[in-house]
C-alpha cells in the first residue's frame, strides 16, 4: 500500500491543474479522503505560504475509481489581505467526482477557547490492530500505515442525551515531514475514516449501504499527524437513507486542533446475502 507521502504527491500540469497518481486498492472505489486530501494539496499549492488553510467544504459528487487518476482543477476565487479561497474540482474520465472550496486566512490576534476533551483510555493501553486475530481483514490491510485503535464501547464514558458516540485514536506510524502544511492534507485524507461508521454504534447487526456524501473541516490549532490524536465521534441524527456525524479532533495533550461534520449514505443493504461491514468501512 502506499505511504501518505506518495498519495498526497501531485504532478502539476498547469499552474492551477494537478493530478494525483493511482496506487494499489482493495476498494471498489477511490476512498474519499485521499481525493479529499489530493485536492486540498491542489489547492494549497496556489496560496502564498503566510495563508493558512483553516477550512474546507467537499462534496463526493460520483464514486471515483481507483485505478484511474483523477484531474484536479484550481479556480483562484479570492485573494485578500486576510483570506483567500480556492474551489477545487476532482476529475475522471471528464466528470467531476468531487468539488471543494478551501478558505485560507492569514494568523491574528482573538479571543480563545476550546472544549476539554474527554477522559477516556490512553492509547497505549489498546492493543495495535496488527496484534487482534482478524489483522487480516481487508479493511485494516488498505490503512497499515495508520495506527487505528477504536475504543471499545464499554470504556467510552457516554453522555446522556447524544445518539450514538464513537471514540478512536489514530496516528501515521512513521515520522512525517515537519510541514505543517502536510500534516493538514494528511488529516484531511484521515478524516474521513472511521467517521460515518459512529452512525452504527445503535444498530448493531443491520447491514448498510455506505458512502461520503459531504464533508466539513476546520483546522483549529497546529498538531502532527505521526503523533496520537483523539477522534471523538457523534451522529446526532440517522433518518432517510442518511446519516450526520461529527467528530472533535484532540492531541495528546488535549488541545482541540480539528473539527469535521459530514454526511453520509446510510442504507439499508437489501442484499440479504450480505453481512455486516468492518465497523472502519470507508466511505
């Protein structure tokens, strides 16, 4: 499988085009946060280096395929003093699979707050996905590269009015580049794993039909990828064939560095042949 830096390595065939390369899968289709993260490194390539992305707004308008590059198209709509904006469109085979806006805004002076993050079990304490019997599953095979340990729902202090609650902690196993810059796209590329699936946690056993429809980040405090943060995961909502789910994004040392909202496709699987899916299904 290939390492986070050779996914979000682009070939800039204009100014303001790109395409990213294809690379071996066991999916069926272009996970959407690698084409979230392409996309982001696009637009990022066409700011001044004092803007910093602190948001973006994506949609997966077609399933991509995974053995297919795929185009992206930089359109430079703004360029302030204090922010600018890039939309971004995926491309293959002529058809946009994705569109993105990404807002960029220079460091200021403000007010500051977060939420405290929650207590819960060190990650040390969870046992590395490649030591459980099932390491063999597909779906952890395709993220080998990422350390992903889900915390059992027993050790997850649940609070009283949510839905359905998930926590997982998750970082790059080798060391990273120390850009900034690149620990942002690689959590845009990890932000969409393991996310829609907090909508299962009241359903267990129903077999659905899943998939990215949008996706929402902000980037709130500097982090790294290669070290240990915590996903904390809510789906305050599931109704028609559609699932909301949110997550807050900490360091070790609780500093809330992230925040996502998306959406995804939630159907029920009318295959009964079907089992099912990995909780860590990507969308």
């Amino acid at each position: 499988m290939a390492s986070i830096e050779d996914i979000l390595e682009l070939e800039r065939i204009e100014n303001d085009i790109f395409r990213g390369r294809t690379f071996p899968s066991l999916l069926q289709r272009t996970f959407g946060g690698q084409v979230a993260g392409q996309a982001l490194v696009s637009a990022v390539s066409t700011v001044a280096a004092e803007f910093r992305v602190h948001s973006l707004h994506g949609y997966f308008i077609r399933p991509g395929n995974p053995t297919e590059p795929t185009v992206y198209l930089v359109d430079r709509l703004r360029d302030g003093r204090s922010f600018c904006t890039r939309r971004v469109t995926g491309i293959q085979d002529g058809q946009a699979i994705f569109t993105m806006s990404a807002s960029f805004h220079v460091e200021d002076d403000g007010i500051s707050h977060q939420d405290t993050m929650p207590k819960t079990i060190a990650p040390e304490n969870l046992p590395d996905p490649r030591e459980l019997p099932d390491y063999d599953n597909s779906y952890y095979e395709e993220w080998k590269e990422w350390d992903i340990r889900r915390i059992p729902p027993e050790q997850t202090d649940k609070h009283s009015t949510f839905a359905a609650q998930q926590r997982v902690w998750f970082r790059y196993r080798d060391r990273l580049p120390d850009s900034q810059v690149f620990h942002v796209c690689a959590l845009a590329y990890m932000s969409d794993m393991t996310l829609i699936s907090s909508a299962r946690v009241p359903h267990p056993g129903v077999v659905t039909q899943t998939a990215s429809l949008d996706h929402a980040l902000w980037f709130l405090r500097p982090f790294r990828a290669d070290e240990w943060l915590l996903y904390d995961q809510t789906s305050p909502s599931a109704d028609f064939g559609r699932a909301l789910a949110q997550g807050r994004i900490f360091d070790i040392e609780g500093n809330m560095v992230a925040a996502v909202v998306q959406e995804g496709l939630m159907r029920i699987e009318r295959d009964t042949t079907k089992t099912v899916s990995d909780p860590f299904t990507p969308s």
